[in-house]
C-alpha cells in the first residue's frame, strides 16, 4: 500500500481558481495551533521526503536542502511561503506545487463544479518552457473567445511569460468576477491579443443526447472534466439513454483535462464488465491496482472521441477500454500525462500538491510524454478547430471526427459488435 496519508487523486497541471482541476481534502486548519513559518517549511520537506516519486529528488541532497531552509530565520508566513516554493521548485516538477491559503481555497471551489476566471487549463511545455494552453473549458470566456489548445500564451497584461513560473501565470490571470485580463496569444507564427472577462464558472460535466442514424438511433455523451459529480451525471446520463433503446454510444472526450481518479474509475466500471481500470506504481515500486466494480450500464458498441486536450482521467479511462477493447478511439493522439497527484492539506490552511506515483494502462503501457493514439485518427484544421470550440458543429456531421466515429459504431452496431466488453477483453 501507499505510504501517504491522503487519498490518491489525479491532476493535470499546476493550476489554480480559473483551472479545473483535482479535488481537495478538507482542510485540517481549524481548531488547530497554527505553526510558525519554520515548523511549516520543515512540514512540507517532511512530506515530500517520506511520499515524493523520485527518490533521488531530481539528484538533490535532499537532506542538506533542509537544513538549508531550517537554517534560515523567517519573520513571516509570507517570507515561508516564498522559501516553500523555491524548495519545492528544486525539484523540477511542473506537477508538484505549493498554494498558499488563498490559492487553496480557490483550489478548493472546483470540487462543487464552481470556478471564477477565464477557464484555461494550463501547464508549461516541457521542451520550450513556454506556457501552453491544455484545453479552454466549455463555455468560459476563453472558450468563447476562441483560445485554441497548444496556444502559448506570451504575454499577461503586458507582462512577458518566459521564465514566468507557471503559478505567477496563474495569480496574473485570477482576478474579481467582472474585471479584465488581457492574453497575448502566440499560434504558429501569429499573435493576437484576448480581451477577457473574469467571469464565475460553473461546469455541467455530462451533456447528452440522441440522434438518429442509418444504422439506427444512437446516444452522444459530451464529458468536459471529471469532477466530484460526473459519475452521477453520467449514470443518468447512461440509464436516460438506454430507456431511450439506443444502439450504441459516441462518448466525448475531447478537451477534457482530467480531474479525479474516483471519477474516472466509477465511470470505467459503467462501461467495464471486469477487468483492470489502471495501475498505480509509487516510489518503492510498490503497485495498486484499480479494477471495474463488475456492474456495468450497458454492453452496447461504443466509440470515444479524443484529441490532444484529453489528458490525465480521460486518458486512464480512454486507455482502459482500449486496452479492453471496450472502445474504438477516433481522434487524436492524448496529451500524455502519466502522474498522479496528491494534495496535503496543511495546518495553516497552505497546501502542498505532490507526484506521489506513475500510473501505467491495464496493458502495462507508460503514456507518460507519449498519449494514447486513437484507433481510427482523424485530424482537423485550424478553422474546424474553432468551428468545434464554438460549438458549432459538435456532434454533427460537419464534425469530421464525430463522423468518422459514427461511421465506426455504425458498423459495429450492424455487425453485433462490442468489442467482446463483456468478456474482459479475452
């Protein structure tokens, strides 16, 4: 078993109030002493050295780095604050972050499906450092704007970004419900510039529907984030349908960043007869693995859509019903995150998100850097990329990915096939 204390979830970046993001715990603050600025920078050392992935701490002295920051004197949280993230930064990675009190409690908003900003999941390019848009969320002012994945974005209100960490980005971006933030977007050898205003945002993760086909009537599920809600919506979402008496599904997983590991599991196990859902392997090599509850919705063919905005829960949940043959991909290569994620909620009401293991598909495959490659790849252009974030051709037939998928599950659907779902994948 994991050494750790708190529940294993999954994330996708450093995010903060305008990302959607992994849930959090709830805080341990009250009715507790809170601890001076040198007891909670050894707190988060001791976090990180008992659970953190590498335990070669990216070739540190790990040990020396704490009493380097022991050794220190601190008149203020502020002045511990600064000294955590510069520790934590040692580490090199972009996944692992400190938030203080302010930066938690927006964390803590997605859990309820609420965000305040502009509704960009964000993470920094590993090769050109540069700060990248993952997927805008549906139906914020970034998404209505037309900010596309792979944007990177240059300029914050004027601010230059390179060598800006990722959670400087993000508390330029934050702001009240109302106010404005302008980003200079960079996109191929184009830059413009996005007028935003910070807004409150509330995400419906599961949105469906039916439609009629030569092959007969068939249901679509849009999934955009894997919130604390989504596996309830999506059962209703799944029970609406089949009462409904439709063939086969199209699930969309397109521009969905991820968010909780609960949440992908439940919805695996409502596709998943039996069989391995994902696996998680910590430091010690030690190995958890995660199974569907054996008690599935339907058996019936399914097609999921994915593209390079489908990261982390989508990509455990896209890669097991491959990997079972449950599902046929069309898309995309996925983005390629294959690290977990967990938050330590501390004393004084800070937090510190730690990589506490690599997770790997029920074939044993590492998509880490790599993505899952669909089944069927279709690409679009940059226009039926927009055309799609407007939400113009979603699930139609000028979706040239949706009908490509349609197209699959109506053969499927004419021939009997499942994809043996019902078999685990033998």
């Amino acid at each position: 078993m994991f050494k750790q204390k708190f529940i294993v979830k999954i994330e996708i970046a450093a995010m903060a109030a305008i990302l959607a993001v992994t849930g959090i715990y709830a805080s341990k603050a009250l009715g507790i002493t809170q601890p001076s600025p040198q007891k909670l920078v050894d707190e988060v050392w001791q976090i990180l050295d008992k659970n953190y992935v590498d335990v070669s701490f990216n070739h540190q002295d790990w040990k020396a780095i704490r009493q380097q920051y022991l050794s220190r004197s601190y008149s203020s949280k502020k002045e511990a604050y600064g000294a955590i993230q510069e520790m934590v930064g040692k580490l090199g990675d972009r996944y692992t972050e400190f938030f203080d009190p302010q930066e938690y409690q927006a964390l803590n908003s997605d859990l309820s499906g609420n965000l305040s900003g502009v509704g960009l999941e964000l993470a920094e390019n590993e090769k050109t450092k540069a700060l990248t848009v993952i997927a805008p969320i549906e139906g914020t002012p970034a998404f209505k704007a037309g900010i596309l994945p792979d944007d990177v974005i240059v300029q914050i209100n004027g601010k230059i970004t390179r060598g800006m960490k990722i959670e400087d980005a993000v508390k330029r971006i934050l702001g009240p419900v109302g106010t404005k933030v302008v980003l200079t977007i960079q996109r191929g050898k184009q830059s413009q510039n996005f007028n935003l205003t910070r807004a409150n945002i509330a995400i419906h993760p599961v949105t469906y529907n039916t439609q009629t086909t030569e092959a007969g009537k068939i249901g679509y599920i849009r999934l955009p984030e894997f919130t604390e809600t989504a596996p309830a919506e999506m059962r209703q979402a799944i029970q609406a349908l089949e009462k409904q008496q439709v063939q086969g599904y199209v699930l969309d997983l397109r521009s969905d960043p991820g968010g909780l590991l609960d949440a992908s599991l439940q919805i695996a196990s409502m596709w998943l007869k039996q069989g391995a859902i994902v696996s998680l392997v910590n430091r010690d090599k030690v190995k958890e693995n995660y199974n569907a509850s054996g008690h599935p919705l339907t058996n019936k063919p399914l097609v999921i859509l994915v593209d390079k905005g489908s990261a982390s829960a989508s990509e455990i949940l896209s890669g097991a019903l491959q990997d079972d043959r449950r599902a046929t991909l069309v898309g995309t290569r996925t983005f390629g995150k294959g690290l977990v994620q967990a938050v330590e909620p501390l004393d004084d009401g800070s937090a510190l998100k730690l990589t506490i293991a690599k997770y790997y598909t029920p074939k044993g495959r590492d998509i880490n850097h790599v993505g899952i490659a669909p089944d069927i790849t279709v690409e679009l252009s940059e226009a039926q990329q927009k055309a799609l974030l407007q939400n113009r051709t979603v699930a139609t037939l000028a979706d040239p990915q949706y009908a490509s998928a349609v197209a699959d599950l109506s053969k499927l659907i004419q021939s009997g096939d499942n994809h043996l779902s019902l078999q685990g994948g033998k």
